[in-house]
C-alpha cells in the first residue's frame, strides 16, 4: 500500500497537525470506525472537552486494535465539537495522538451531539 500525505502550497497551511489531503493507493482493508464520544466503559463523560477527546482517541485505539490496526493507519478524521471555544482542548488532544505523517482532518461546530452532555465526538478512517 502507497499513501502520500500533501499539504498543496497553493493552499492556505493547515491549522495544526494534520494534512490537507492523505492519498491512498493499493490499501487491502479499509475501516471506518464510527464516531465516538468522550466516555469511559461505564458510559461516565468526564468534564471538559479535552478529557473528553482522550477517551474518544482512546476508544479509537480500541477500535483500531480489535481490527489489527494502529494509529499509524488513520488516514482520516472527523470531528464534531459543540463549542468552538473547545478547539484548543481538543487539538492538544489530538496532536498529541495523531501518529507521523498525520492524517487528513475536518472540524466541525455543531449545536449539539447525541448526549447533552457530550462535547465532542470523533470518527476515523484507516487503510492498510
């Protein structure tokens, strides 16, 4: 399997650790793992956004485990906040779990997710 992970210099540089585009070519297996809120395996959701975005990674973890992948293989993720003034929680969160090159990446604002309390939900794709 082949990946190129670009950042195209006619676009503007991403905002952090992350990839503007993650090209694919020959992957055998393909997993998307739905998305995934901030809780432990009693469903708790601790306080705060960063909390939160490491339990969703470490749930993403699990995930990629169970299927035989690392997080070496995440070419995509997806995430959803409910408060922008949370993006700084969750990109500590996520820089400091994204493996070398990082994936391509999309953040999203929305009103709210499944639980009241849930303040982010993350979902990946992973080739290999």
């Amino acid at each position: 399997m082949e990946r190129r992970h670009l950042s195209p210099a006619a676009l503007c540089p991403p905002f952090g650790r992350y990839h503007q585009m993650v090209e694919v070519r020959g992957a055998g297996r393909l997993l998307f793992v739905s998305g995934q809120l901030g809780m432990d395996a009693e469903g708790r959701l601790p306080e705060g956004a960063g909390a939160q975005a490491e339990l969703a990674l470490a749930a993403i973890d699990a995930c990629l485990e169970a299927a035989g992948m690392t997080r070496a293989d995440v070419v995509r993720l997806t995430v959803f906040l409910t408060d922008v003034a949370d993006r700084a929680a969750y990109m500590r969160a996520r820089d400091a779990w994204v493996a070398d090159p990082p994936p391509a990446s999309t953040l999203v604002v929305v009103k709210e997710l499944v639980l009241p309390a849930a303040r982010v939900e993350i979902e990946a794709v992973a080739a290999a």
